[in-house]
C-alpha cells in the first residue's frame, strides 16, 4: 500500500524565499547533528586549491570537500590555454594527497561526457553509474578511487 503524500494536518510546505540561507543552514545543522548521532563526528572541510602563473593569474583549481572516511571532488576546472600540460593531474594529486592525510579511503566525483570522463579514467578511477538526458544528449558518470593509506 502507498503511504499518502499529503502531510499531517497543520504541516505546510513552502518554497523558502526570504529566509532561505538561515533554513538552508537549519537544515544542514539538522542533518549534520542526525549523522554524527548515527557515525559519529564528520570532520568536515571543504579546500580549494588553485594553479596560478608568475602573474597570479587563476589557470585552474580544485575545490575538495572531505567528511568522514571519503573525501569528494566538487569541481575541477583549468583554463583553455593551460590544458595539455600535466595540470589537472597535478590537482587531482595534490587533492589526493590532502584526502589520504585526512584519512579518507576513498575519493569521487561526477563528470560529464562532454567534459573529461577518459582524464579521470587514466588517473585512476572507476566509473560507478551513470544517467542520461541532462543536459539533452549527454550522459553525467560518477567516478570512485580507492586510496591507499600514506
């Protein structure tokens, strides 16, 4: 039997318009609070690493988000004209590094298949899924590395 998808009597949801970075934060307290009751603490940090040339211009950088035993690639992103030389390999390894001293076992990340699902294949990381149609004609992978201990 289906459960009803209407709320109880008095519950209202609503779209969180004025106030939605202090529920977003509500919300994120919440989750966090029933996650350390069941796995105890997260030990969460988000890095963000970047590549700059002898101007300090961005070529590139990595944003790593790190919680219990894994650790996660939010965005990896070099500039068209620094691409080719050896830099995306050298973020993700530096992000590797940083995930292994924190103790995670394991690293992920989604790509799409317009992006760079073969460069992550060389490095080393296995695509777990995929899903299709968003954006039209393209696929979205997810990628898992196991990390050996340091």
């Amino acid at each position: 039997m289906r459960r009803s998808q209407t709320p109880k009597a008095g519950v209202r949801i609503a779209i969180e318009r004025r106030r939605s970075a202090a529920v977003a934060d509500d919300l994120w307290r919440g989750l966090i609070a029933y996650s350390r009751d069941k796995a105890g603490p997260a030990r969460y940090a988000r890095i963000v690493i970047s590549a700059r040339d002898a101007e300090e211009r961005l070529l590139g950088g990595l944003i790593l988000e790190s919680y219990f035993l894994e650790s996660y690639v939010e965005l990896l992103w070099v500039s068209p004209k620094a691409r080719g030389q050896g830099l995306g390999e050298a973020l993700l390894a530096k992000a590797e590094g940083l995930a292994r001293g924190r103790g995670s076992r394991l690293i992920h990340l989604n790509t799409y298949s317009f992006q760079a699902p073969k460069f992550y294949q060389r490095q080393g990381y296995r695509r777990f899924g995929s899903l299709s149609g968003s954006p039209r004609g393209a696929r979205r992978h997810f990628y898992v590395k196991r990390l050996e201990r340091a």
